[in-house]
C-alpha cells in the first residue's frame, strides 16, 4: 500500500464528511465514506459537486465559500461556516480550505460535521415553548452579549421589566387554556413590533423582558405606552370579559453601568412594581373591578364562619391558620399551639414567636416570604422551613397560603395550611415516583418479607447530569429527569419497584432476581435509552451508570445493603460510566483504601501541604534539541500510606471538592519555580495541568490572573493544560474562559490529544495552542503505519491553523529516530528525562546554558 492509499485509508476512517473538488471545475476527486454514507452515494467521484449535494441544482452554489478562499491572501486559510442542505433537510458545520490534491492539481477540500440535532436542540432549547420567545436561559445569555457590545461602542441599552396583570385570577376563574391566550396574544403583539436586534424574552411565569439598543429612553417610554393602549383595545377584539393589560417598568443601562445582569432586572422589576401600586390605587379609587360579573340573580349563599373553621379543624391533619389583615391577629389550630408550644390560639403580632421556632438557616426564606404578603407584595404564599416542637425536634413544614382582598382590592384575609412534609410528602414531585423515605422504608421491609430469599438494591444514576444543567438549564435537565425516569419505570420487570432518590438517581428494589437476570434487565434499559435518543433526536448523551448489591441473610441492614450498591456505582462510574457493576468484597477494600487517601488528604492539606510537592518533566523543542519547558506534576507522600500514586489521589481529590485549592497550590509553585529558571532562560515555560472541575467552577480565570498579578509572572511563559476528554460537552464554557486567559497572553495546551471522541471538532474550535498527542500513537509506532499517518495528518492540520504540536512518551532511541522527521515542535518522554524536582531542573537548565556559550 502506497502513500497515497494509506492517506486516503486515513481520511475514510474519520468520523465526519469529507469530499474534495477540482477548483476549475467542481469536479469531484474524492469524497471519503463517512460523506457517501451521509449524502448515500457509491460513486460520487467525476460528477460535479452540486448536482449531487444539492437539491435540483445546476449552477454552482452561490453560498460555496470558494471564492473567498481564493481572493484571501492567505492561501492556507480557512473558512467554518454553517449550511442548510435543502436536499436532505439537514445542516451543517462546514471547514473549507485550498490544498494540492494527491495528483498535483489545485483544489477545494471541505470537512462536514451533521448539527442537525444541535440546531434542533438549540432552537427548543433557546425559545418557551408557550409564547415562542426567548426563554430565561437564553434570553439572560443573549442580554449579557447585548451589554457587552454596548459596553465596547459606549452605547445605552434599555432594558423593560414587564407583568401580565391579573393571570392568576384569569387561569382560576376561566381556567389556564385561557390564560395561555392571553400571554400568548400579549407577547405576539409586542415581539412583532420590536425592531432590527431588539428582543424580549420569558422571565418566567406571567414576567417578561424587552430588550432594545434602537431607541432611547423617551422613544422605547413611547413605545411601551402606544403597544399598552393597543393590548388593552385586544378585549374588545375577542370579546373577553377581562381586561387585557400589563404593568412595565424601564431601566436604561448607561454603558458605564457595573451591576449584574440579576441587579438590571431588579431594578427594572422596582420600577414596575411602584407602576402597578399606582394602578393599584386608581382602581381602588374608582372602585372598578374588571372580573366582577353583573348577573341579574345571583344566589347568595350564607354559613357560619365559626361552624366552617371547626369544620376544618376536624376534617384535616393538616395546621390551618387564618390572619385578620385589618388588625394583624392570627388564629392558629390547636393542634398546632400543643406541637409548637405558642401560647394560645389567638397571637397579634407572632412573627418574634415563630422566630424562636423556625431553624435559624430556613429564618431568612420564612420571613421574606411573609413580608411579602405583609408588604402587599404577593398574594400567594409557599415555603418550606424546619420548625421545633416543644420536644426540641425539628421537623419539615410547608405552608401555603392565599391572601384575600376586599371589594376595594385591599388586603382582607390571609389564610392556609401547614403539612408536615414526613408525613404527607411521599411522592416526588416531579417523578411522581416514590421518594427516597418509601425506599428506605419497603426495602427494610422486603428484607424481612420471609417470602423473599434474595433482595437486589440498584442504584442509578444519569452521567454527567451536572452539565445537562449547566449547558441548557434546569427546565430542561427536569425534563430530561422525568422523561428518564418513565422510560425506566416502563423497561422494569413485574418483580422490581423503581424509586426517586437524591439529585439525579433513582433506585430499584428486585425480588428474588439472580445477578444475570439484573445484568438482562440493564442492558435492556440501555437499549430502551439509545432508542429513544434516536427517536426524539437528543443531542445531549444520556447514559446510565449502574451499582447493584444483593442480599446475603435476612439478618443484613438495608442501609447497608443500599451503600453497598453506592459502592459498586462509584465503581461504575470510575471505570467509563455507562455501564453497571455489582458489589463484591474487593470494592468495599478500595473503599476504605479512599477514605484512608481522603482522611490523610485532608490532614495533610490542613498542615500547610505536608508531603505534596511538585516534579518538572522537561520539554524538548525539537528544532534546537534545547529544554524550553517543564510539564508540572502533583506528588504526595501520605505519610503511613507512603508514596500515592496521582492515579489514586486526584480522583479522591477530585470527589471531594479539593481540587481546585491543590490546583492553584501546584500553579503558584510551578510558577515561583519557573521565575528562577526564566532568569536563565527568559522563554523557559511551564505548563500546568488544569481539572475539568476547576473550570467549571466560574471564577477560575480570574484566580489564575490574581495569582499572575501577586508573583508579577509574564503570561507568555505560563501554559494551561486540559486532558481533551474532558473538552466533551464542556467546550463553549472552556473556550469562553481561556479566551478571556489568551487575551492576557496565557496558552492553553490539548492533553493526551486523539484519545477523545471529537478530536477535529476540537481543532475547528481553535480552543489551543499546543497539541500534546497521547502517548498511546508512540507505543507501537514502529510497526503501525496508522499511528505514523494520524500523527502526520494531525500535524498538518494543526499547523495548517498555527497549532503547535507535541508528541508524548518517547521512551526509546529507537522511537525517536521514527518520529524525527514528522515536523513536530516538541517532545516529551522518559527518553528526554523523568519527572524530578525544581533542584535538578534548574541544573540541567544551567548546564545547557554553559554548553551553549
């Protein structure tokens, strides 16, 4: 096999669609089988481009970037651009570039990527579904870029705060299809007459936001006006018997303006609440009633208040509790005097009582939550707070409550109920499976039951949810929850109970099952999840990771059966996720080897980092043969556990939320470190391994740059490097972040490059500068020609976009001597020096210099 079939073998082997085209013609050289298999085609190669790509088409696509490569002089540019193909009603992510195809001639190279269920997702993802605007995520999203380009061109941007009046009262009295038109009809009407990029988004429930940068303070004043004398015409239009309107306040954002996003809206919501007192008080003034039907006979109906209370009490274990408005006087139940300790039925004032009851953590929420009735805020009233009996007991309430308003829309009566959540709360809300307290409670009583001999506890638990949060929001990942927990209820055999426990897991109870049967009944969820996957088109991967135990006597604990099972999850988790893992006693061994490493972690890091130090490994510039960088790598001596390899502690680490602060301790060493060796070598660099975790967690650009600015390190000299596994799903956050870092000159290294699921997507996004390809392509690179192209092809890429590249775990001379003539930048590997410490670096640094002079 010649060069040229191993490159074409190498091309037909990629994941997305590639095809090839003569520049004079639009012929097609070649297209590899991912794009045939896309486009279903067998022998593309000699037809002209877009008569065969494109839908009854017969001159050349006026969209085809060809030209602009062509008039570019950067002639190894390239262009990314998004296509809808009409013929397959599919789009696209297309990277196009000039290249000199394997026979010499000039010719156009196009890589395409299928977004068409991204696309998808994108739009149900970005839009409320109801009133078909921009929904709270991507609404906030879209205002935050709208204030950031305003802050560059010193622009104002006005920002409205806007309520639907009087939704409540129209769902409850004309039922919600009727208050669904009306948010319908209102948002139509506005968001047709918004102009060029102004925009208005779903706050949630009855709020709303517009957002304009095309007209100024009076103009947009106007505009909300003219459109509210217009909604409020829509009564006569549909004939509705209720008033058709809304309250609004304006906030102009100067371009200097420093609040947040959350503080803007505030404001703008301060504004249009002081609006909807004003209205408030007019109608009270002109004692109009827009839901008041006049009825010539209308039958009263009378009772006694005092019987009906009674009635109540009687009825329900729930606390009833009522309050005067006028004069501030609560009535509390009985029942409730006797369990909290209140000194009658009858209190004015009890706010400094309940604050002697509530958990000082629940005060805040409980308090807020009732000044806003008292302040005439809400009308409605739900919160959930620990209060404690007269035992000492803290036990769970929620307490609802509606407020009541005279003829003249003032506060009247306030009334509601509290539950005690342990004794009614059985079923999870949103689920609608039962709770985590039935779990435990039936499989305490399944290990009993004499007519079981075996109980199997499963433990689920969806991977990765965390970011399905974090990407879309959190309407969405309930969503995705829910959705999961029906296809698992419905996939359970008749002998296995599914149950909601904490977060995102579920567990299962399974009568007399054997490990084979359960291993069955797995496989064919995950059978059940990917086709439903396919079937709705998800773009975000759901998968399952599993751990299961199962019962040895009836004497055996269930809590103790159920962590088992969390056990053997953990385990799930640690080998790939996605997969199920049963307990066995080796687990629970490794087990206590973590928490011994957790418990020796801690000490150690509480003692000012006792036996955590950090080793250099050196990086080769090829061209010079020269080390011009170290790779910083964590060790830890655990004092009695001895020497722990990092493969076993930065998991622990990671688990346990310590990351991030031994991250930052390697970084500040590494950089103290590289300071001395810069005032040998000034372009000497170290780079800094970074946790997906660390990213994440918001401000970490911000704590690199504070530490940069405390040691006065240069930028320049300081790489960050993130494994490319851990780029999966996380790379519009990644990429946001450490753009802000290459702004301020710091680089960002690929780790461990090929070993992930999108490599070339990656390199589409332009998210590094340096390509660290695994080691994984070195180990048998003397009898593998794949290993040997897919390096050279990665390097021609990545250069093709001023991508450096290192090759990793050259160990042998041998290798080296394979490898030398790829036109790599860097190597790195046991060959070239261990791991050793700043001592030994700073050595071998000077000896270099010496020999150099």
């Amino acid at each position: 096999m010649g060069k040229t079939d191993n490159m074409i073998d190498v091309l037909d082997r990629l994941k997305t669609g590639i095809y090839v085209t003569d520049l004079e013609t639009d012929e097609i050289l070649f297209m590899n089988q991912r794009m045939k298999a896309i486009f279903q085609l067998e022998h593309p190669e000699g037809e002209i481009c877009y008569k065969v790509l494109q839908d009854h088409k017969e001159t050349p696509c006026e969209f085809c970037p060809k030209k602009k490569l062509m008039q570019s002089k950067d002639r190894d540019g390239y262009i990314i651009w998004k296509e809808h193909n009409t013929k397959l009603d599919k789009d696209f992510e297309n990277y196009d570039c000039l290249v000199t195809w394997l026979d010499g001639r000039k010719a156009h190279l196009q890589q395409s990527l299928d977004i068409t269920d991204s696309v998808e997702l994108n739009r149900m993802a970005s839009l409320d579904d109801l009133c078909q605007v921009f929904n709270r995520r991507a609404g906030k999203e879209l205002l935050r870029q709208t204030l950031n380009k305003a802050k560059q061109e010193k622009e104002n941007v006005q920002l409205v705060l806007l309520d639907v009046d009087n939704l409540k009262i129209v769902n409850d009295q004309y039922g919600h299809r009727e208050g669904d038109f009306l948010l319908k009809t209102l948002t139509s009407v506005l968001k047709e007459q918004l102009q060029g990029s102004d925009f208005m988004f779903r706050l949630g429930g009855d709020e709303f936001v517009i957002v304009s940068t095309a007209m100024d303070e009076k103009q947009i004043a106007h505009f909300m006006y003219k459109e509210m004398q217009h909604v409020q015409q829509l009564k006569k239009t549909y004939h509705k018997d209720y008033e058709m309107s809304y309250c609004y306040g304006i906030y102009t954002v100067t371009w200097d303006d420093t609040l947040d996003i959350d503080d803007i809206i505030a404001n703008a919501d301060d504004i249009m609440y002081k609006q909807k007192l004003r209205i408030h008080k007019t109608r009270m003034a002109e004692r109009e009633n827009p839901f008041r039907h006049e009825k010539e006979h209308k039958e009263e109906f009378h009772f006694d208040s005092n019987l009906l209370y009674d009635a109540l009490l009687n009825s329900t274990d729930d606390f009833i509790y009522i309050c005067d408005m006028k004069s501030g006087i609560f009535r509390y139940s009985p029942a409730q005097v006797k369990l909290f300790g209140l000194p009658q039925e009858i209190i004015e004032n009890p706010l400094p009582l309940w604050k002697k009851i509530v958990h000082p953590k629940d005060w805040e929420r409980f308090y807020k939550s009732n000044m806003q009735i008292g302040e005439n805020q809400m009308d409605y009233h739900s919160v959930e707070f620990r209060a404690k009996t007269v035992e000492g007991e803290y036990i769970w309430l929620k307490c609802r409550g509606q407020l009541m308003r005279d003829e003249y829309g003032e506060p009247s009566i306030f009334a509601g109920i509290m539950t005690q959540l342990d004794r009614q709360n059985k079923i999870d809300p949103l689920t609608h499976l039962l709770n985590r307290q039935e779990f435990d409670k039936a499989g305490a009583q399944k290990l009993k039951d004499r007519a079981i001999e075996t109980l199997s506890v499963v433990v689920l638990d969806i991977d990765d949810f965390k970011n399905v949060n974090e990407l879309y929001d959190r309407s969405f990942g309930d969503m995705v929850l829910k959705a999961t927990s029906q296809l698992i209820q419905s996939s359970l055999p008749g002998n296995a109970s599914l149950y909601k426990l904490d977060n995102d897991q579920m567990g299962v109870l399974i009568e007399n099952a054997q490990a084979n049967e359960i291993q069955e009944m797995y496989q064919i969820l995950q059978r059940q999840l990917l086709h439903q996957q396919l079937q709705e088109r998800f773009q975000c991967v759901i998968q399952i990771s599993a751990g299961c135990a199962i019962s040895i006597s009836k004497q055996q604990d269930f809590q103790e059966l159920y962590t088992f099972a969390d056990y053997a999850l953990q385990l799930a988790k640690n080998k790939g996720k996605n997969r199920l893992c049963f307990f066995e006693p080796q687990i629970l061994e490794n087990k206590l080897r973590s928490l011994d490493i957790l418990r020796s972690l801690r000490e150690c890091i509480a003692e000012n980092y006792r036996g955590f130090s950090v080793a250099y490994q050196p990086l080769i510039e090829t061209s010079s043969g020269r080390m011009m960088g170290v790779e910083a790598l964590m060790r830890w001596n655990g004092g009695n556990l001895g020497f722990v390899p990092p493969i076993e502690f930065i998991p622990v680490m990671e688990e346990n939320g310590m990351i991030e602060t031994m991250g930052l301790w390697v970084l500040e060493q590494a950089m103290h470190a590289c300071k001395k060796w810069m005032a040998v070598e000034p372009e000497f660099s170290v780079s800094v391994n970074v946790s997906a975790l660390q990213i994440l967690k918001g401000d970490f650009q911000e704590k690199v740059k504070q530490r940069m600015d405390a040691l006065a390190f240069p930028s320049k000299n300081l790489i960050l490097e993130l494994t490319e596994s851990n780029t999966v799903g996380n790379m519009q956050i990644i990429q946001d972040m450490f753009d802000d870092l290459r702004s301020q000159g710091v680089r960002l290294a690929m780790d461990d490059f090929g070993t992930g699921y999108s490599t070339l997507e990656n390199l589409k996004k332009g998210v590094s500068d340096v390509v660290k390809i695994d080691q994984a392509f070195v180990k048998d690179i003397q009898k593998s020609e794949f290993d040997v192209l897919f390096i050279q092809f990665i390097i021609a890429i990545c250069h093709c976009v001023d991508i450096q590249v290192c090759l990793e775990g050259i160990e042998t001379v041998e290798e080296l001597d394979f490898v030398s003539d790829l036109e790599l930048d860097y190597y790195q590997g046991y060959l070239f020096g261990k791991p050793v410490n700043e001592e030994e670096i700073t050595k071998r640094l000077i000896e270099e210099k010496t020999m150099d002079e």
